[in-house]
C-alpha cells in the first residue's frame, strides 16, 4: 500500500517563529488532507489539498502531487498551534482510504 | 452545534465486557468512518459506510461490529474486549468519499 513520510518528526519552535512541516508519498494520489490534532486530542481538518497551493490565516499548504510531497507552512506560530500535525492520502481508486502519516509534533514555546 | 458528536467521551472497563460507542453527524454527509489511534498517536481506518451501506473494512476483529441504521449514524459495537482494544476511537465523516472528513472529539477507551 501507499507510504506516507513526515518530516520533522518533532520540532519546537519560539513563538513567532514560522515553520515548513513536509509529507512524502509513495504514489500518486487524488486526496491528500491535513489535519492538526491539539493537546486536547481533537482532530482539526485544516487543508484538502489533492495539488495546488491554499491559504488560510497563518497556515499555507502546497502539494506537488508529481513530484509526490506536500508541505505545510505556519507562519508567526503561536502558542495555540501546538500539538500533531498530520498528513493524510488516499488513490481514489473505489473505496481507498485515507492513509495517515506518523504526524509532526509541533511545540511553540512562549 | 457539534457537526460529529460521539458517545461517551471516556469508557473504562474490564475485559471480556461488550461496550458500544455512538456516534452522530448533523452535516448531512454521506460517508462515515471508525478510526482507531494507538498509544503512538498512530490514526487507522477500521470501517467507512456511505449511505448506510459498509465500503470499507480493513483488517480487524470480527469482535467489532459496526452498525449504521441511518446515513446520520455510525455506531461501533465491541464484543469480548481485550486489552490491545484500549486507544481513542473517532468517528469522522465527509460529505461524499473523498471529500475532506470531519472529526468528533473521540472516545478513550481504557481497558483494565
């Protein structure tokens, strides 16, 4: 099955710091979706982001899906962004699911 | 307003017990799903239903039954609970399949 790769694996950062969190993948693949999980365990979804570049806020993502990466960027971090930052891809080939990375563990320092 | 509401928050309880945990989505969604997260914060698909009807079943035990009596409703059924079943369960769901998925708060489940 498709692999999914996050890099940093932990990162900390001082607040007002920005920072670039990347996912690699093994193939090709028609949904690609980020999620931040907070202290609190609840699953954020942040972007969609199959390919091209959104914004929103201080959060930007980009997927290149033929060079198989996407990267998430914070910018001006807060204390609030804290927590897990996951990536997550499916091949929309019938009912594929989604494959979730190991996640980023993000800590901003005040 | 929760959009997906799950129930209860935490469960703790013994092995061998059968636990259910509900879960309900006012989005109007289609699609449904059970993921299960390890202690390493690890997220797997357990099952995905769209409109009532089970399109997804990855490897578990057949000791977990999911049930969806209406597309609003995914509820998890666990029988004979061992300790390896202790995680936090989330129930997510997303408008059609691969649209972007939504998440409840999850459920712990602690088994002693």
């Amino acid at each position: 099955g498709i692999q999914v790769e996050q890099s940093p694996p932990d990162l900390i950062l001082q607040e007002g710091a920005n920072s670039t969190l990347r996912c690699n993948f093994s193939d090709s693949v028609n949904n690609l979706q980020w999620f931040h999980q907070n202290p609190w365990g609840q699953l954020i979804n942040l972007f969609y982001i199959p390919s091209g570049t959104k914004q929103n806020g201080r959060l930007s993502a980009t997927t290149v899906a033929t060079e198989r990466y996407s990267l998430l960027y914070i910018s001006s971090s807060q204390t609030t962004d804290s927590g897990v930052y996951f990536c997550a891809v499916s091949q929309f080939t019938g009912n594929t699911p989604l494959v979730f990375g190991k996640g980023t563990r993000l800590s901003v320092i005040a | 307003d929760t959009a997906v509401s799950q129930t209860p928050k935490y469960l703790v309880t013994q092995m061998g017990n059968d636990k259910s945990i509900k879960c309900e989505q006012n989005l109007g969604h289609d699609t449904m799903y059970w993921y299960k997260q390890d202690s390493k914060k690890f997220l797997k698909i357990m099952f995905s239903y769209n409109n009532k009807e089970l399109i997804i079943n990855e490897t578990v035990p057949n000791r977990f039954s999911p049930k969806s009596p209406d597309k609003a409703h995914l509820n998890l059924h666990i029988n004979s609970l061992e300790l390896g079943d202790s995680a936090v369960y989330f129930c997510a769901s997303s408008q059609v399949r691969q649209a972007p998925q939504h998440f409840g708060d999850g459920t712990r489940l602690s088994i002693l």
